[in-house]
C-alpha cells in the first residue's frame, strides 16, 4: 500500500475527525435534532412545534396535551435512541411541553 499503510474505513476516519473539532458537543446537538423526524416518525413529528436544546436536556414543544403525555411516556427510549444515533450521551432529559 501507498506510504506502507493499509487504509481505513472512512467510517473510522469520520470517527478520529469527531474526537478532534472542539465543538464536538454542538455538533451533536445539531445531529440529535436533524435525527428527531426518522427516530421519532412523521406522525409525532408533525405535532412538534418547536424542538431545542437548553445544556444537555432536549426541550420538544408539542401542539396537544394527549401528544405530550405520549411523548412523555416514552422519553427515555426516544433519549435512547436519539444518543445510540450519534454514539454519545447528548440528550440526558426529554421535557415535554404544550
């Protein structure tokens, strides 16, 4: 190989640039919240009116009452997977708001 190196996965490469950019934290931030449509569906997502995040708790505005017990009840596996996403501990909260 070129320079005696066999080359590495680019998924593996992604993961050494992550480590080294200093706003590491805020980049994930935006992950989670590009992320919230496919980990959370249309349907929930339609209802979402403002979705933000204040330090490490994950802020979702939702346009009813019955939505936000729904997400309410299940904000620890939509935490779960929203930080299984981007491989680190972002969303430590989910507040749920009308």
């Amino acid at each position: 190989m070129a320079f005696g190196r066999d080359p590495k996965p680019m998924s593996e490469l992604l993961k050494e640039f992550m480590k080294k950019i200093p706003q590491q934290a805020e980049l994930k931030r935006g992950m989670i919240l590009h992320l919230w449509p496919g980990v959370v569906g249309d349907q929930i997502n339609a209802v979402t009116k403002n979705l933000r995040f204040e330090g490490s708790r994950l802020i979702v505005t939702v346009t009813n009452e019955a939505w936000r017990f729904e997400l309410h009840a299940n904000r620890f596996s939509i935490a779960k997977k929203l930080n299984d996403r981007v491989q680190s501990k972002v969303v430590k909260e989910i507040v749920v708001r009308t």
